[in-house]
C-alpha cells in the first residue's frame, strides 16, 4: 500500500479477467460507475453471505488422521500427524485403502521412515508393527 491509497497485486490473466467481470457485474447491478474498492467490499459481502454457515469438507486425509486420534502413529511420538504415510509404498504396488495408510508426523515420515530409519508392517489402524531403533514395537492400544 502507498500513499495514494492504492494496492497493487501481480494476478494471473484468468484471475484478472473474473475481477474485472465480476467488478462490471456489480456495476451493472448498480446501475452506476461506482468505484473499483466499492465492488470488491460488494463481492466480499456477497462471498460472507453465500457460504455463512457452509461446513467444509474434510479430506480423506484428514478424516483418516481422525481415526488415528491425530496424533503420530510412530510408537513414542507425542506430534499431531500431518501426513498419511502408505504402510506398503504406492511405488512398490501399495492399495491406496485406509488399512494400508496411517497417520504421521512430518519429521517421522520424511527423516525417518521413507529413509528407511523406522519401520512398518500390517494393517491400519490396529495391526501395526514398527521397528524403531531396532526394536520391533506395537503400539499401546487403550
């Protein structure tokens, strides 16, 4: 913002494109040429009114992290999950069903499984074996 009470921002064309018609759009209702600030506070307006209310979806990510509590799977962790981590690697023909994901911090799923540090087998969410350390660990299960 500058002195004159201007905001710059580098869009792409489509995005400019739906602006500037959807800033015409709101002159036309009007029936006047009312100022550029004046339509996007109209556009946002409407935006607020049109989704009041509306829930968003969760992701099959999150709903899966969900289910384990969202919490880290790795025995020992005390990190929310932010990852689901395919138990059998996609890459090595892995299904993509909930029992063969379960849900991981960043740090154990970047620095310590897929580099092969920590660990495991089984079936989500109850039938998992990891080997931490080279330990072979169960979770504790409540």
């Amino acid at each position: 913002m500058c002195a004159a009470r201007r905001i710059t921002a580098r869009l792409p064309m489509r995005a400019v494109v739906l602006l500037d018609a959807a800033i015409q759009s709101v002159r036309d209702a009007a029936g006047m040429q009312l100022p550029a600030g004046t339509c996007l506070a109209v556009i946002a307006r409407h935006f607020l009114e049109t989704w009041k209310g509306a829930v968003p979806r969760r992701t099959r990510s999150q709903k899966l992290r969900e289910r384990d509590d969202n919490w880290c799977t790795v025995p020992g962790c005390s990190h929310r999950s932010q990852h689901e981590h395919h138990i059998v690697f996609r890459g090595r023909g892995g299904p993509d069903e909930d029992e063969n994901k379960t849900g991981v911090c960043g740090y154990h799923h970047h620095r310590c499984i897929h580099p092969g540090y920590v660990r495991v087998w089984g079936r989500a969410p109850d039938g998992l074996t990891w080997i931490v350390g080279g330990r072979v660990l169960r979770p504790v299960t409540g």
